[in-house]
C-alpha cells in the first residue's frame, strides 16, 4: 500500500513506473477505479497523464479478462470434445459387435475381437 501511494504521488523513479507500466499497462487505471473520492479529486488535480494511463490500464485488464474467458471456453471445449469421441468410439464399438453378433460369429469371438 505504501509503495501504491508513493507511486500514486510520483515519488518513485522513472525505472520503477516504466516497469511497473510494464508489468501491468493498466496499472493507473485500474487503481483510480478502486480508490474512494477524496483520492480521486487529488490524482486529478496532480496531473492528466495520470488519467491517459488509467483508461489504458483499464483496457489491460478488460484484454485480460477476455484472455482469461477465452481460454476458459476453450479449456471446457476441448473437454466437451473429448467426451464426445468417448462416446463415438463407444457406439461404434457396441455397434460394431451388434453387427459381428448378427452375422453369426460366437460370443467369445466377438469378445476377443472387440473388447467391451
């Protein structure tokens, strides 16, 4: 929290905001967002960098968020998909002995071929 004010009053070094921007490009932003009002009128009055950097510090996270999901929706995609096949190879299979059974051929033969 300290090091968040400090940042916030421009008391850390070039280097430190650059990476601190860096790991986060929305960092300013996103911290305007959480803090109460008082807080908000005096970052105003500091500087207009500082609300540049928070609209893009919001757009960081709202790309993020949208990763996140993405990646989520694949995730449960590629589940869904995998259960899907299991089913496929099941019916065929079952099929498959259905139609070995109806041509004639022996229980255990079938067993042996087509495992259940």
């Amino acid at each position: 929290m300290i090091a968040h004010d400090a940042f916030q009053r421009g008391e850390v070094t070039k280097a430190a905001r650059k990476k601190l921007t860096k790991m986060c490009p929305y960092y300013e932003e996103l911290t305007a967002v959480f803090l109460d009002d008082d807080e908000k009128q005096s970052l105003c009055s500091n500087s207009s960098e500082a609300q540049y950097d928070v609209t893009d510090e919001a757009e960081c996270d709202s790309k993020q968020l949208l990763q996140s999901h993405t990646h989520r929706l694949l995730d449960v995609e590629f589940e869904c998909k995998k259960d899907q096949l299991e089913a496929e190879k099941i019916c065929s299979v079952a099929l498959s002995r259905e139609k070995i059974l109806d041509v004639g051929i022996g229980r255990d033969e079938v067993d042996r071929l087509l495992p259940q």
